[in-house]
C-alpha cells in the first residue's frame, strides 16, 4: 500500500469511540463528525509484536480526516489495551495486506493469511490477536452506502455489469440490511480466500484497494462517484470464483448452536485426534450433517478444524511445557511424526523446534 504522510497524532489525543454492552462486549461506532455519515472510512493497522516501542501503528483515512499514530506495547491507550469482543454499525471488510492475524469471530478463532480477506455485517462480534506481525487494512462501510450499493445493483447500464453480480454476495447484503424476505438479524460473515495458483489475483485486489486509500487522500472532483465504483470493482472481484473462494458462514440457530458445542467439545476432549464416525457414534447424527454444521461455524471440514485443535494444544505444549516433541506426538495420538511435522508447519508457518524456540526468545 502507498505510503502517506498526513498528521500525526499523539496516542493520549486519540479517543476511542466505542460504548460497552457489556463485561465482555464493546460497541465500536463511527464519529459522524468525521465526515459524511455515508462515506467509508480506512483504518491501516501495522502490529510488530516483537517491537516493544513501535508495537502498533495506526492509521485513520475517511475524507474529512487523516492522521498517523504509533503506540508502544506499554501505551496505555494502545488498541492492544481494549483487546475485547466488538461489533459495529457499519459492515467491515478486512484486507490482510502482508503477515498472519488471527480474529477472534464469535467463539471461534480463524487464522487469515496474506492476501485475504473477510466481510462483517453489523451483527458479528469479533476481535483481531495482537500477536503475529500483519499489515492489515480496515475498511468501514457505513449502512447507507451499503443500502445504496445493494440497490444500485439491479440498475446497471451494462450486460458486463450485470454479468458478475453475486447471488451470495448480493443475499448477504440484503439479509443484513433487512431488505430480503429474511429478515431476522442474523450473524454473517464471508470469508475469500485468494487463488494460490494466480499471483496477479492478489496483486489485482492490492491494487485496488490502493487506488481507494489514494482517493481519499487526495480527493478531486468526481471522487465521490470513483470511490463508490472501486468498492463495486472490489465485490466483483471478490465474487469472480475462480480468483477467489467465498465462504460465506451464519452463525446459525440455538439448536445448531448447541450441536456445534457439542462437536467442538467432543473434539477437545480428544485433544484433536477424532473422526466423523466417532463424531456420528457418539451424538448419534449424520457425519455429513455434523461436518456440514462445523463447516458453517468455522469454515473449516470436521477434520481441518480438528487438526486445527490439535495444533493449538500441541503449540501450548512447546511454549509451556519441555517435552520432546517426539513425546507430545504420542500424547496427542499422532502415530506418523512426520505428519504432524508438516501439519504444524502448514498452521503455523515453522518447525514445531522453531516455535518453541521464538517462544523462549518471547
């Protein structure tokens, strides 16, 4: 992304604009004083979680403001301070610009990497991890420009146009703006991952979002209008199947809810290392049907998400603990060490020596 230089702001001048709902909740909202209450927003954020005094870097972008700030990991007003569950309301599209970022979505943890992408409506309480080095670009898109957007969809001039709308794209927006015959205040998201087989996919969505940071840095006459069609151009490409992949998950009913708890703690009662047919022997449903529920939940198949919970378990016992890494292969029913080699690699980017190693570094 360009590099700006705009004001930069002290972190103890910032106030950040949020309301608690509760203990355990925050309620992040726009400053309408910022601009127009329809116009989007950026928010650039840089974590160096192994820079105690430039940990986290901030910069704000909307068309009425523009300012820098950068926070050590002891600042008490650092973002890392106020490390809670949130939503918004407004709709969020995080772009990971470079790096690894966990987010915290609901009571699931996802792992996003380089290139990613992830689309909140209002409903979904979320937090990103201030633990892995990322680059990652927030872009706040108020409810009447999503309204406008999603109803300016079927009045395109062009075949080209109305050629790339999304249906899934498209149902999405209008069930979170209750717009659709569904009306109820469901908790969606959609994750894109981006085709690995295609490097000018990335480079493409880079670009674009480029193009949007400059216009609302240095805005002309028309802007308005060439922001709205970067951010159409944005969903169309999004939506192009194969550049990228949608996951779109609901988190759903009580009732699914609950049988994905059920799920979930079946599988950390066995440290990762369970089937789909245990799963159906155990809670007496159909695999599809289970791997079907954690799917929508987590976006992962039962048996991602459980080498997933595996992993995690396995990393806590390097960081804590000083067995062999022979020894926590057994522990967790791993019989081929080379799998679980390269299965904790593929999650975590190095060697489980390595990890253990950055850990006592840490």
């Amino acid at each position: 992304m360009a590099s700006y230089v705009g004001d930069t702001t002290n972190a103890s001048q910032y106030q950040f604009n949020f309301k608690l709902d509760n203990q355990n909740t925050r309620i992040l909202s726009r400053n309408l004083a910022e601009g127009s209450a329809d116009s989007p927003d950026i928010i650039l954020e840089t974590l160096h979680p192994d820079n105690m005094e430039e940990n986290f870097v901030w910069c704000f972008i909307s068309p009425g403001n523009f300012f820098n700030a950068s926070f050590s990991y002891e600042d008490e007003y650092s973002p890392n301070k106020f490390n809670q569950l949130h939503y918004h309301d407004y709709f969020e599209l995080v772009y990971l610009i470079s790096g690894t970022m966990y987010q915290q979505i609901e009571s699931e943890r996802h792992l996003y990497t380089a290139g990613s992408l992830c689309l909140l409506n209002c409903n979904v309480r979320h937090q990103e991890e201030f633990s892995t080095e990322y680059r990652a670009l927030f872009l706040r898109l108020p409810i009447g420009l999503i309204k406008e957007l999603y109803e300016d969809m079927g009045k395109m001039y062009f075949q080209v146009e109305n050629k790339h709308r999304n249906q899934v794209l498209e149902r999405f927006l209008g069930d979170s703006l209750g717009l659709s015959k569904d009306k109820t205040n469901k908790k969606e998201y959609i994750d894109f991952i981006p085709s690995d087989s295609d490097a000018s996919v990335r480079e493409n969505m880079y670009k674009l979002f480029d193009k949007l940071t400059k216009q609302l840095v240095h805005p002309e006459v028309g802007s308005t209008y060439i922001i709205k069609a970067i951010i159409v151009q944005i969903f169309n490409e999004l939506s192009i199947k194969n550049h990228y992949k949608m996951v779109p998950l609901t988190i759903g009913t009580s009732a699914e809810a609950q049988l994905f708890e059920s799920v979930r703690n079946q599988i950390l009662a066995k440290h990762g290392r369970i089937t789909r047919e245990d799963l159906n022997e155990s809670l007496s449903y159909n695999a599809t049907y289970l791997n079907r529920i954690v799917k929508k939940y987590t976006g992962y198949s039962i048996k991602q998400y459980a080498l997933q919970i595996a992993m995690k378990e396995a990393a806590e016992m390097l960081e804590h603990t000083d067995m062999q890494i022979s020894e926590i292969c057994k522990k967790l029913s791993f019989k081929n060490e080379t799998y679980f080699y390269n299965s904790f690699q593929k999650i975590y980017g190095m060697t489980p020596k390595k990890y253990r190693q950055e850990m006592q570094i840490e």
